[in-house]
C-alpha cells in the first residue's frame, strides 16, 4: 500500500482493513514525514480557532467527499 493522503487520512479514520491499518502503523513509525504530517493534522483538528473552510471553496463537494471515502471514479477526475 502506497502512503498517500488519501491512505494516511483513511489510516488516521480507522476505515483500512486490518492488514493494510498494520502495514501503514509501520510506514508512519518510520517516515518521518508521515510522522510530522500526523503531528500537524493532530495539532489542527485540536485548534478551535481554526474555522470550516467555506462552501463554495471547492467546485463539488460529493466529488471532495468521495476523495476521502476512496469512491471516486477516475472518470470523476
């Protein structure tokens, strides 16, 4: 499994199956950018100052959506 954002951000969800949650808790272990991204994703999920960005930042929301649930067709592209 490739360590992408998309894989990283399904890692941190818990939405991986077991075997490939397994391989990715070792790729971030040992890649420190992996490590220092986790770090920051942390540090901005717990700043309450940080807003939402606004809806019309982005063309199509469901195209956003199903980025991150790893549903997006390549068509969609």
């Amino acid at each position: 499994m490739r360590l992408t954002l998309r894989t990283l951000l399904a890692w941190r969800d818990r939405t991986l199956p077991a075997s490939h949650r397994e391989e990715m808790d070792g790729k971030v272990a040992t890649n420190a950018a992996a490590h220092l991204l986790t770090t920051r994703i942390d540090r901005a999920i717990a700043d309450d100052a940080l807003g939402a960005p606004r809806a019309a930042a982005a063309s199509d929301l469901n195209a956003v959506a199903e980025y991150l649930d790893n549903v997006l067709l390549l068509a969609g592209l």
